[in-house]
C-alpha cells in the first residue's frame, strides 16, 4: 500500500513541477548580464604557435573586462584576460592574453588534463546549442598544457565536470615576463552544433596565481561555481555554421600481454596474450554521434585510487573508459547515488573478490548513439555483448549477456526538460548454466522531470523507476525529488528518495533497498570584507531513514526509524586559496545484518543485526596553497564510534617539481577500539604516486596502494607516449602481493601489457 500510493504521488509532483517550472520562468532573475564575443569569418587558416602575431588577431577587437568570482565578485579582475575568437570552414581559432603582474607561472607538471588549482590556466565553456544544460570545455594553462572535459547538469556541483573526454584539437602558448598568450584551433568535426546556428553561449575562466584569482567572462557569485551554466555569455558568428561534410574517425589498437595468476594452482606458467580491436566514431550529423567498439581493452585505464571502507554499503568508482564518456550524462545522472538506474562500470568489469581490485570481463563489442536530434531533443541508445565465462561442463560459469539503454532528453520550456529511460539485460543462452546463480533478464523503466532556471537559482529533479526481474514482483520502484535554492546569502535543499524493496537495477547502482529518506540542507554564506578569510559558511545536511518493512527483517517494525544522521559544518575559504572545513557528525541507527566495521576479525565476532548504536564524531580538514611547491591536505576525526571508539589521520602530501610531475602520498590510518570480544584493530591505505612528464608527450605514472583491510599490496607503473594527436603507445605493468600474516608477501597475480592505439580521420 505504501509504495501504491508513492507512485500516485510521484505522478502528482511530476505534473505540479512541471506546471511550476512553466511558471518560474516569469520570476526569474532578470540583471544577468550577457557580454559577448564576436566571431570573425577568415578565409585562410591561422598557423598555432602561440604567438599572436597573425594579422587576423590584430584586426579583430578583442573581448575583455573579466569579473572575480574568487576572492571578492563586486570587483573586476587585477590582470585583465582578452580573447578574440575567428573561424574558417574547418577550424574554430582562439587567442587569448593572459596579463599576469610578473613571469612567475605555475604548473603542476605537463601531462594532459591538469588539476583546477594550482596552475596558471584559462578555461572555455562552448555551450554549442544553447540547451543551458550541456557544455564542451577547452583549457590550457601558461606551459602550453591542454585539457578537454564536459560539463552537465548545468555545472551544478564538482561531479558535472568530467575530465575523462578526449577528443582531437591543439593548441600552444608563450610566456612573457608580464603575461602569456594561447592559440588554440578546435575542428568543428571534434564538436556538435546545429548546422546554421549563429550564436553559442559561452564562458570563460582563468585562474591566477600571482594575483591569487579566479575571474571571469561573466558576472559569476563568489557561491556559484565557475563552470555555472546560468551564468554565461554569447559568441556571436558572423555567418552561419555549416557542417564540414563527413566525420569519420577509425582508433584501432593493438595490444600484448603476458600474465600469470599465482593463485590459480593449474596455472604453471606465464600466459601470453595478444589483443586487436578499436573504435569508430561515425557523426551522423553535426549534433549525432555514432561510436562503434569491437573487442574493447582498457589495459591503459588509470588503476582505482582505493578507499578505506567502514560503512555497511558499496562504494562507487567513477568510469573512466573512453568509450563509455561522450554524453555520459544522457545514460548515467537519470537519478542519483541511492537509486541509479544505469552505471556503465556493470559492463565488462567485476571485482577480484581476492584483491579487491577491479578486473575485466571481456566486452565482444558495442554501439552507441547518442548527442543532439535537434536544438530541443537529445537521444541515447547504447548496445554492448559480453562474452561467456565457461564452468567445469557442469552447467557452473556465466552466460553471455546484452545490455540495452535507450534514453531520450527532451526539453519542454527554456527551462525544463522530461527524460524517459529503458535498460535491459538479457542473458544468452541460460539454460546451459543451470547450476549458476543469475537473472535471465533483468529490466527497468525510468521517467524524469527536471527544472533549472536561467540563472539555476532554482533547480529540480524529480525521477520514478521500476524494474522487471523474474519471479519478483512488487515493492520494485524507486523515485526521488530534490529541489535547491540557490542565493548569494543561502543554499537550501529537499531532497526525499524511496527505494523498494524488490527494486533490483542489475546494471545500477542501489546500494540499499526497502527504505524511505528525507534529507533536508541549509547552507548560510558569509563574505568578509577584509582579512585573511575569503568567505566562509556554516549549515547541516541531515538523512532520515525510515524502513519500509517489506524485507521481513524481523529488527524493526514496518515504517519505522532506521537510521537518523546529521552533519553539521562550518566551512572557510582562505584568501590563500586554502580551506579549512569542521564538521560534526551524528548517527543513530539500527543494524539489519551482522556486520563487522573493521573487516579485519574473526568471522564469529561482529555486531549483531538489531542492535542499535548513538555515536558522535568531530573532524577538522585541511587544504594548504596548491600554489606552493609542497601541498597538503589533512583530514583528523575523533569519536565514539558504535560501541566503542574511532579516531583517524587521512590526507596526502605532494610535493611539485615544476614542470616535470610531482611525488604524492596519499594515506588513511583509523584506529577502531569497539568492546569485547572485539579486538583493537588499526586499518592502514597509504599510496605513494610518482607523476613524472618528460615533455608533453612522454609521460610516467607509477601507483603502490598498501591496504591492509584487503590483505594486498598494489603496483602499477604506466608509461605513456602521445606520438600523434590522441594516439598513445603504453607499457603497463601490475602487481599484487598477500599481506596477510602467513601469506609470506606472495605474489597474487601479476602482468605487463603493451598497447598501442591510432587515431586516424578519414
């Protein structure tokens, strides 16, 4: 009954948001200014050297006048930046001036895709069809460095901003002693727009070390972030886009492996292995991509950055596999953390329950649509079949399995868009493993509402799925509402998610089911007018958990309290560009299962299901100047801790050696005291990296991750070649070691893998 009459809710506060949205149209703020840059026709192409002494950039006017958005939005920027903008049929060209009070540029190492903070850099957001919601993001900084992301969600939070995407354009930059400059050239095949549009809404930020500022082209409020899509200008075209004929790209690869599984008895030996496949990126049209893949390997993807565990749930890894990125958004953030009805990271990798590191399950091939069918309707349709993985001829083993996506985005008003969504797993052939635990199929719907105002004061979701699996029926939907408001003075936000019991995304993420939450935040802003604190802020978030009781746990009565939490905090933003955050954090809550949250006793000694815990934790963080050459972040907590006590040190410590990489440590140490029969127990991460760039196009990573709550010690070295533009030559090389007591540090599993891969236009 309970979730009968959530979905008659859902469906009312589906058609109530949208006939609000219609309505906060009217009241939205209107002194948003909307500076633009013109874009110049120029029937030659501009040779990209840095160096802004073409005849087109001094016959054009360049844009200036940036704002600060850090460390005070009332005053303009101390350097001003200028960018002037041309375009021929193929390329879009870009220079920039970066005035700077001296010569003393920052960067953290030369390697592709630098960090935010701590590099002299300027950033473009090319918001290409207008749509407020989706943006392509070109950045270099004063060493010449490029990076690509994306930008989603209208750039609403940390996680909409996605470094992963790779795409083919360059750019160069020189240093002077009292500025740099940048020349980029963007191929209007590496980006999507409605063939003769005239204008596209743009944005563009720089982050300056010497000044210790971060400005902008636009007017943007010291609580926005800078990648904020309701804040943006115009690039006025001086003639219509025309596509470039056709967008054909072909990445074929080649790889070679040799690895061994020490733990695998019947292996005696080193397997050798070699691998080719690729991709295709095909575009349909200037708005739809087409992306082909056949016997994909992602040998060359960065290892994890593992994390201590002491809660009772799953954790989630970001994808990070080329493949899966472009228009991520569209399949991956229909909903959120406890209800995500598709996560990419279910296909083709699993979990080596010894090592708990990730390994593959080999994807046979793939196809994916997806991108623009006009200004107001984004589609998305993915396809990937994996292969079996065959048993002892005793019905044991998994079948092969197809996954299905379909998704289409389509926006109903300037501010406001509904999103429909299909997932299907479906196994091949599961007669013949009998005698395997898995689902013949596995399926969901999915609906969505969403709001953003112009000047995302107001944002809204509002989501209901269900999904179809054999032999359940009943208690399998999910639905969630968030609404924020969003000032200069405060942030508040609603937020309530109910996930049934039988709900079941295969290819999702839930990490908990059978359960009702609400979730109210208050945040307040305080901007000093002077001193060392740049603004600071204090609020809570808070989660009740209330327990739908259709999972027969015998703990606690239907529809009661589960788990109550509230964090209070007080965040500080130095002038220094260091923070300084304080937090409280309050938990009451009833176990459902036995849990042990350590991982580390014996397997009859754990907190048994049904008991119930009150504990408080304090915690203070520390982010020092990423400008100084030796940086850290140190996070200390102290607390009671279920029926005992918790304390802990976590943070890392980086040392740069400009420009050529960095040396960091990352570690974790929680000491956990719980009564007895529970023994005392210290639980150590520590992972040192080496970042090394011996130019632009040779890079070195290597990664150690000691985890003592799995028994392993991880190595991974990556060497990286950019021979060509986005086509890389890698040596990979991977290691676990048993740190168990009696394991003797024996190697686990080892390999070294040889890949090359070439981009190649046609």
């Amino acid at each position: 009954m309970m979730l009968q009459k959530s979905k008659l809710s859902v469906i009312w506060i589906l058609i109530t948001f949208i006939s609000y949205g219609h309505s906060l149209k009217a009241q939205d703020e209107a002194d948003i200014q909307h500076p633009s840059v013109d874009v110049h026709y120029i029937a030659d192409p501009i040779k990209i050297d840095g160096v802004l002494d073409d005849t087109v950039w001094s016959n054009i006017e360049a844009a200036k006048d940036m704002h600060q958005n850090f460390p005070d939005d009332k005053l303009s920027a101390s350097y001003d930046t200028e960018v002037s903008m041309a375009y021929d049929d193929n390329n879009l060209y870009i220079a920039i001036t970066c005035h700077a009070q001296g010569g003393d540029f920052i960067t953290t190492s030369l390697k592709r895709d630098y960090d935010f903070f701590g590099n002299d850099n300027v950033t473009l957001l090319l918001d290409t069809y207008n749509d407020r919601t989706n943006a392509l993001v070109f950045g270099m900084n004063a060493y010449g460095v490029r990076r690509e992301a994306t930008v989603v969600n209208a750039g609403q939070s940390p996680s909409d901003f996605d470094e992963s995407w790779d795409n083919k354009w360059i750019g160069e930059a020189k240093r002077y002693a009292d500025r740099w400059t940048v020349e980029m050239a963007i191929p209007f095949s590496t980006l999507r727009f409605k063939n003769g549009t005239q204008k596209w809404r743009f944005n563009m930020y720089r982050v300056d070390t010497q000044s210790n500022e971060i400005t902008s082209f636009t007017d943007i409020p010291r609580n926005r972030f800078v990648m904020d899509m309701g804040f943006m200008g115009d690039m006025n075209w001086e003639k219509p886009l025309k596509q470039t004929g056709k967008n054909i790209s072909l990445i074929p690869y080649v790889a070679s492996a040799v690895t061994r599984d020490f733990e695998d008895q019947s292996q005696l030996k080193a397997q050798g292995k070699f691998n080719i496949g690729g991709d295709a990126k095909i575009g349909i049209s200037s708005g739809l991509n087409l992306d082909l893949t056949f016997n994909p390997d992602f040998s060359q993807v960065e290892v994890d950055e593992q994390v201590t565990n002491l809660d009772r749930f799953e954790i989630l890894f970001p994808e990070r596999r080329q493949f899966f990125l472009e228009n991520a958004d569209l399949f991956g953030s229909f909903s959120g953390r406890f209800s995500n009805p598709f996560f990419s990271r279910r296909i083709g990798v699993s979990i080596d329950p010894k090592t708990g590191q990730n390994i593959q399950n080999t994807i046979l091939y793939g196809a994916r649509l997806s991108g623009k069918l006009n200004e107001r309707l984004r589609l998305g349709l993915l396809n990937m079949q994996t292969a079996s993985i065959e048993g002892l001829g005793d019905g044991s083993g998994t079948p092969a399995f197809n996954y299905t996506v379909a998704t289409a985005e389509q926006r109903i008003s300037d501010i406001s868009r509904v999103q429909i969504m299909g997932v299907n797993k479906q196994a091949i052939s599961p007669s013949d493993y009998a005698n395997s635990d898995f689902n013949d199929y596995n399926r969901l719907m999915g609906l969505a509402y969403r709001l953003n105002n112009k000047s995302n004061e107001w944002v809204a979701n509002a989501n209901i799925q269900k999904t179809f699996t054999p032999d359940i029926s009943g208690d399998d939907i999910a639905h969630t509402l968030q609404v924020v408001h969003n000032k200069r003075k405060y942030r508040l936000e609603w937020a309530h998610i109910l996930v049934g019991n039988n709900y079941n995304p295969e290819v999702g993420f839930s990490p908990r089911k059978d359960f009702f939450i609400i979730s109210p935040e208050a945040q307040v802003n305080f901007f000093p007018k002077s001193g060392p604190i740049a603004s600071h802020s204090v609020g809570f978030d808070s989660r009740i958990f209330w327990k739908l009781g259709k999972d027969d746990n015998p703990y606690i009565e239907d529809f009661a309290v589960e788990e109550i939490n509230f964090d209070p905090t007080w965040d500080i933003s130095f002038r220094d560009l260091s923070m300084l955050n304080v937090s409280l954090s309050y938990k009451d809550l009833t176990l459902l299962n036995d849990f042990d949250p350590t991982r580390l006793q014996e397997d009859d000694i754990f907190l048994s299901g049904g008991t119930s815990y009150s504990y408080l934790e304090s915690s203070i963080s520390y982010s020092s100047d990423q400008r100084k050459r030796v940086t850290s972040r140190t996070e200390v907590n102290y607390g009671s801790y279920f029926n005992g006590s918790r304390y802990g040190l976590s943070g890392s410590l980086t040392y740069r050696y400009q420009p050529y990489g960095f040396v960091s440590l990352g570690y974790s140490y929680n000491h956990v005291a719980l009564a007895e029969p529970f023994k005392a127990v210290d639980i150590w991460l520590i992972g040192p990296r080496i970042d090394l760039t011996f130019s632009k196009k040779i890079f070195l990573t290597t990664f150690i991750q000691y985890n003592n709550q799995l028994d392993n010690l991880n190595i991974n070295a990556r060497f990286q070649w950019r021979f060509a533009p986005v086509s890389d030559f890698f040596i990979v090389y991977t290691d676990n070691y048993d740190t168990a007591e009696m394991a003797n540090f024996g190697s686990r599993n080892r390999a070294l893998v040889a890949k090359m891969t070439y981009w190649f236009n046609l």
